[in-house]
C-alpha cells in the first residue's frame, strides 16, 4: 500500500498571544515536515468565540514568521484545502454531525445549562463530585435517546437549543498507537459523551478538529500532551466517520524550571524571563516581553526550543535550521516533560552572538545608539567585546569605557585592591606609556612586560590598576586591546584623570 504524503498541520486558537511551547508545536511540525519533503500546514482554530482575540491571528502569524518557521498553506498563504480559519469553514460541519446522529453515533441533547448544574450539584450532594454526562446518565436526561421520536421532531420544529453530543459506548476499549508513547488504551467507561455541535451553531474543537483533519488530508497529528486526554474520543470520531485516522504524536510538556508545573502563559516575565516569542500587548494596556524583542537572535530561541523534549543521540547542541531539519526525527521526542532552563537559553544566545561576524555585528550594534559612531569604529568595539556579551546591546552597556571616559570608578574593587606603592607603579608606567612610538596592542604588551621586569614586580600589581585607571571598571576584554583600540593621547589622559578620582576614593577609605 502507497504511504501518504506527509501533511501536517499546526493548528493555535487565537485567544492570546502563542506561548513557547506552541511554537515548539509549531517547530516539530514544521521540521518533520520538512524532513520527510511533506507540507506544513497553520489552521486557525477560532470556534471558541468567546474567548477570541482578535488581534492574536496576526501576532501568531507575525511570530511564526520571525521564527523562520512559515508553513505553505494558511490564511492569506492560499493553498487547495481553504478556508484556514474554522469559523470561515463554519457551514461544513453540522451536516457531519448530523450524519452521526443519523448514524446512531451522536444524539441531540436539550437539557438546559442550569438543568445540568443543577445535577451536578444533587450528585456533589450524593457524594459524587465528578458527575459526567455519560453512557450511565444519559438514560435519565432529556436527549434525543430518551424522548419520543415524535417529541424531539417538535422541539427541533420550535427551535429548542441543542447540542449534539458523542454517544460513547459503555466499555469498550479504545486503542491506538502513539508515536512517542507507545500504545495507548482508554476504557470508555471512564470517557463521556462529549458535545460536539453547540447550540451557536458551532462545532466544538472535537468536531471541526476531526473533520478538518480529515478534509485538509492530514497524516500526522503531532501537538501538545494537554490532547491526550482527548485522542480517545477523537479516535472514536473517525471510526464513527468511518475514515482511517492520522498517526498521533503528543509532545512532552514543557516545565518550569524548577521542574514544578508547567511553563504558562502566566509565568511569562514574573520568573524572569520571555514565554512568547515576541513582545504582547493586552487590550488593557499590558506589556508582556518576548525574545525578539529582548535581543535573542531567531536561530539561538529555535535552537533552544528544539532541545526541549528532543535530542539528536549526539552531543552537538549548535543547530542551524536546515541541520535541524536534517538530524530530526519523532522517535528521538521523549515522553518525560522538559524543564526550561533560562541560563541554558542565553549560552545559546552567547553561542549565537560570537558565530556573528564583527562586521555584522556592527551593523547590529548601529541601531542600538542614536550616535553616529563609524562602521569601523562599532567593528572595532564588536571585536573586543562579543566574546563578554549575551545581547548586541550588551557590548554599548558592558562597553562604555570604549566609548566614552568612565564617570566613576569601582570602589570596592579599589578598596580592595589599591595598594600603598600603587599610584608611584602605575604613574611609572604611566611615563612608560608617553614613550611608546608605536601604540599597538602588541607593542603595548611588550613594553608592559619590560617595564614589569624593571620593576621585579608581578602582573597583578600593574595591570588591574591600568584597567581600573582607563577604564572605571575591573574586568573586561584584553587591556592592551583596549588601550590599542583608545590611543595613546586617551590613555594617558585616562589614565591621569582616573588616579586623581581614585586617590580621592583611596582617600575616603
């Protein structure tokens, strides 16, 4: 028998912004398809109109599009199976969910919201808190299964509301294969008769999600663990359609990290860092951050999200995209939830960072500052500080000594440090430095460690006092880097104006 063309389909319900982990959804379609030259597919799932947001379609597009992960077929991508939109679709499926209850396999239901909590609440009263409309209940409740033939056409003649609900059938077990879990079997005893059609006239997710699959050709369904629970019934859907089902695949959870929960949207900048790829406004007025923009480079968040619940069976960790597409596979996705790890996701973003050339880093760099710095002169900078920085903007930040002459001076490192015979060594090698003709970096440590050997004295006692003179601060790139990058006329000035400021705090202590 031919095996189908790969199709698979990424399918986000706009009522907010699209968390992390819905782009990693996102990203294993996308390379699985990719991998096995198959399509991938985005289907707005909007029938919940309630909590629809209408400005979410466009923020999942715009996002999925900065991740580099845009599929061939979607709203305002065309393609031969639309509309993409479900509520566009809207028309197609009651005629499916009648054709269940013609079938025996759905029924109509006219039990009223607050006839069914009022239910629940005598069960809860009974000892029983988890009451279900089910295969036991239903015989009890008013549905097209217990009325009169007679009285259900007159209800439906007067425009009773309805739902149209499963009919589940009392034990039986339902099985099917999941890639990543094995063999999954669900008794329906414990399943109930979930509704299918509302009383608006829209499908439920069960239904539209069925039938769409179905229509759109899909062969492989491949999202979130929190749809376990319901691939049961939904492959009871397509046994009742009488259809073959797509293979499934449900991914691990992504963690917390601390491992404690799952990473929601709620957790996004309260722990401290981004949950969505790109920055989200609320109709309120509320700023929730993402990477973009934040500074992580598209490839190092893609990267990092691909490790989270997969791995290669290497120990490579760097990925381009097209070297994802190549090394992935859906036997390597674990079953075991995966913790995010904030620091990890910044040593990729470092990674990222120093594989960028100091040319295109300078160019980067240049929309950081409102300064008009030369190209050369942001290379030069690029070059001695990439290797220190996480984000582009870091190196105008960690690196305004380069820029400008320090506006203090680190005192606790002073304190510590600055000791009696300091100021006569460094203003020594203060006179070393007027005399030195050509002022490279390399000329510049050469005459350095000469003067040291004059002085029989170690390199700490001169060096951190150099950069603390120059540069305000303790720590940073090569200092003979640094003075090469400065000029000889900068350093000496520096270097004088710094040993005035820090006598003043020597003084203080």
């Amino acid at each position: 028998m031919p095996q189908k063309p790969v199709r698979v389909r990424f399918a986000p319900s706009p009522t907010g912004p699209l968390h992390m982990g819905g782009v990693r959804t996102a990203l294993y379609n996308y390379l699985f398809a990719k991998k096995n030259n198959g399509t991938f597919i985005i289907r707005v799932e909007d029938t919940d109109q309630t909590r629809f947001v209408p400005e979410a379609q466009d923020y999942i597009m715009d996002a999925m599009n900065w991740c580099g992960i845009m599929p061939t077929e979607g709203p305002g991508l065309g393609g031969d199976f639309g509309p993409y939109v479900q509520s566009e679709r809207k028309e197609m499926y009651r005629p499916y969910a009648e054709q269940l209850v013609n079938d025996d396999k759905a029924y109509y239901a006219f039990d009223t919201a607050e006839e069914l909590e009022k239910m629940r609440e005598q069960a809860k009263q009974m000892g029983m808190p988890n009451w279900q409309y089910n295969s036991v209940t239903r015989s009890s409740l008013k549905n097209s299964l217990t009325l009169p033939q007679t009285e259900v056409e007159r209800l439906l003649a007067e425009g009773t509301q309805y739902v149209i609900r499963m009919k589940m059938p009392r034990n039986k077990d339902i099985r099917f294969h999941d890639l990543i879990r094995g063999w999954v079997v669900v008794n329906t005893n414990n399943l109930d008769d979930k509704v299918l059609f509302k009383s608006d006239g829209m499908p439920t997710y069960h239904l539209a999600n069925i039938v769409d699959d179905y229509l759109m050709q899909i062969s492989h369904v491949i999202r979130g663990e929190e749809w376990l629970p319901s691939a049961p019934l939904h492959v009871m859907l397509y046994e009742a359609f009488g259809w073959d089902a797509p293979e499934f695949a449900h991914l691990p959870l992504l963690l917390r990290p601390d491992g404690n929960g799952k990473l929601s949207k709620r957790d996004g900048d309260r722990l401290g860092f981004p949950v969505f790829p790109t920055d989200w406004t609320t109709a309120e007025g509320e700023l929730y951050s993402g990477y973009r923009e934040k500074g992580y480079f598209k490839g190092a968040f893609i990267n990092m999200l691909a490790l989270l619940g997969w791995n290669p069976g290497t120990t490579q960790e760097i990925f381009n995209l097209d070297e994802l597409v190549e090394a992935f596979s859906l036997e390597r996705v674990s079953k075991a939830g995966a913790k995010f790890d904030p620091d990890k996701t910044k040593w990729f973003q470092q990674q990222y960072l120093r594989a960028h050339s100091d040319d295109e880093l300078a160019t980067l760099l240049a929309k950081h500052t409102d300064k008009s710095y030369s190209h050369e002169t942001l290379k030069s900078v690029c070059h001695l500080m990439k290797e220190r920085a996480t984000f582009v903007q870091d190196m105008l930040v960690d690196g305004a000594y380069l820029f400008e002459r320090p506006a203090s001076y680190d005192k606790e490192t002073i304190k510590k440090k600055w000791k009696t015979e300091t100021f006569e060594l460094v203003q020594d090698w203060l006179e070393e430095v007027k005399s030195i003709a050509t002022f490279d970096a390399t000329t510049i440590e050469v005459t350095f460690k000469a003067y040291l050997e004059k002085k029989q004295v170690g390199i700490g006692a001169v060096l951190l006092p150099f950069r603390l003179s120059v540069t305000g601060v303790g720590a940073g790139p090569g200092m003979f880097d640094i003075a090469a990058f400065l000029g000889k006329d900068e350093v000496v000035t520096r270097i004088e104006i710094g040993l005035e400021a820090i006598q003043a705090i020597v003084n203080e202590a």
